[in-house]
C-alpha cells in the first residue's frame, strides 16, 4: 500500500494574527480575520482605545507569517486551534498556542529540502512565475528553495511555485541556520525600522511589540530566543544589570514595575553609549532612547546576552 505523501499546514496570508480565543474577535477586528487580512487596514479602523483594548483585554496572542508551519490542534466552524514551532514559549513546550482563522491556513506536501530563502527587505514582492504579484512578504519570512540564479530565488509557497528577487533574500540551508551575527549586527537590524508603528501581538514589520521585535531582530541574525519577554528575561547569558560599563550592542534589556521590583512589562535592544532601540507601546513607533533619566532607568530588572562575544 502506498503511504500518503507527508503533509504540513502553513500560514498561507502576509501575516496572520494568533487570537487568544475566536470569541475575543470584535466587529472593529474585520480587516484583521478577513481571507485576506489587511493589517494597516486594521490599524486604521481602530481608535486608540480600541488599539489598547488588543493588550487590556488579552485577544492577541502573537502572529505568524507567510509559509511558517503550524500544527493543528483542533478544527472549530472555520477557525483552528494551532501551535506554532517556530516560536518558543512557556505555555506549550511544542511552540506557541492559539487560535486563527482556517481560512489563513493552508496544507502543503513537503518540499524539497534545497535551503530555505530568508526575507532581508523590510518587505520583499513575491511574484508568480507570469509576473504577477503575488503577495508583500514580511522582514524574516522563510520559504523553501526549489531553485536559485543571481536574479531571481524561485520558492516553494503555499501559492504554489513562485520567486523573489535575489537581492531581497538571503540563502540558508534551514530555519535554523540563518548565520550568526554579531551584537552590533542585532542594533543594526533593528534600526531599520525606526518610526514603525508599535502593534501588540506583532511579529512582522509590518509592526512589533517589543519582544516580537527583539526576538525577531535575533532571529534575523541567527539567534533563537522565546517569543515572549518573561520567557526571554531568562535566556541566555546573565550579565550585571548594575554595570552598564558591561553591557553590549545587541544585549536585550528587562523592565518591571514597581522600580524593577513587579512585574516584567518590557523589552529593548540595547545600542551602546547608554541608548536603547525599542517598540514601546500602542499609540508609538520603534524609537532610539537614552536610558538615564527616563522611567526605564529605574524599571530595568535583568539584561541578557545571547551572543557569543567576549566582553572587551
């Protein structure tokens, strides 16, 4: 008897929104759970305490992005119950949980293994083999690779057979083996998106929440780290909270209430000379900020390294 051909379920939209529970979703929400969800349309339809209220009322969850792979955990009216691999977390130690809508999800045969093409453009095009658009791929989506010349990188999608221009991708044998780079490479990255709106639950560059953005700025330089803050807060190398002196680009900074002291609330990238580049909150964009003097000064809880480099 022959075996059916192995099978994975993939995000098949630019981006999609994990929700806590499908009945978190709001009338406001519909550009945002719509077949083909539309984030700016979202944002633009919301006011901003209808924004606040993703976060005070816990309905997002994280995202996920085109072609990154879910398992199926349960199938209700036309949204699935999902876990997601590619992001690490406490609350399943098989990925993150949640809920999207099965119409964002498709299920693909397994490719090829030739490598898989990571998104280095802030946003990359992806084309049809006619040049036709296809869709706007997000910063650090990954897709597997059926074919590669100097112009063009021709993918695997859940689209079907498909190609980005080459000088929009970088090449890696697997999710986990995008390569390393340095701290100052981390600070880099994330100084790209200077002036993107905050998104809570965000995961693309398309917008961030803090830890999307500091996990996502890691990952992009080869670096593996939970998908929330808490979780992060505990990764990786302590270093002394205490002595700035020791701090490096591309160290993660931790905030908590009460003066350090309450609970975890926040995450920045560190940039050296006492600045740090971060997605604050609803309402704001990824800024550059000096610590001394500000609220932060007096909430940073831990400080966490995750590269290999030697302190100078």
């Amino acid at each position: 008897m022959t075996q059916p051909e192995p099978t994975t379920w993939v995000c098949r939209v630019p981006v999609t929104s994990v929700w806590t529970h499908p009945d978190k979703v709001r009338e406001v929400d519909a550009q945002g759970v719509a077949d083909m969800p539309d984030i700016n349309k979202w944002r633009e339809a919301m006011n901003q305490q209808e924004t606040k209220d993703l976060t005070e009322s816990n309905r997002l969850q994280t995202q996920l992005l085109y072609g990154e792979p879910v398992l199926i955990e349960e199938i209700d009216g036309t949204w699935a119950k999902i876990i997601a691999p590619w992001q690490p977390s406490h609350k399943d130690e098989r990925g993150y949980p949640g809920w999207v809508p099965l119409a964002h999800l498709k299920e693909l045969g397994s490719a090829a293994d030739r490598g898989y093409a990571r998104v280095t453009a802030d946003k990359a095009q992806l084309w049809s083999p006619e040049r036709r658009p296809v869709a706007q791929l997000p910063f650090n989506s990954l897709l597997p690779v059926k074919d590669a010349d100097e112009s063009r990188v021709h993918v695997h999608t859940p689209d079907g057979d498909a190609y980005i221009e080459a000088k929009h991708v970088q090449l890696v044998p697997s999710p986990e083996q995008i390569p390393l780079g340095s701290g100052q490479a981390i600070a880099d990255a994330a100084e790209r998106f200077l002036g993107l709106q905050y998104f809570w639950g965000g995961m693309s560059s398309f917008g961030y929440d803090c830890s999307g953005f500091s996990h996502h700025m890691l990952k992009a330089n080869g670096l593996y780290i939970s998908r929330d803050a808490g979780d992060q807060s505990t990764e990786g190398m302590e270093i002394d909270r205490l002595d700035p002196g020791a701090w490096q680009a591309g160290d993660l900074l931790f905030f908590a209430y009460e003066e350090g002291q309450g609970q975890l609330h926040h995450v920045g990238i560190y940039c050296g000379d006492g600045m740090m580049i971060h997605s604050p909150t609803s309402g704001k964009a990824i800024e550059i900020i000096r610590l001394e003097g500000t609220v932060y000064d007096k909430e940073l809880c831990a400080v966490r390294r995750f590269t290999q480099e030697e302190t100078t």
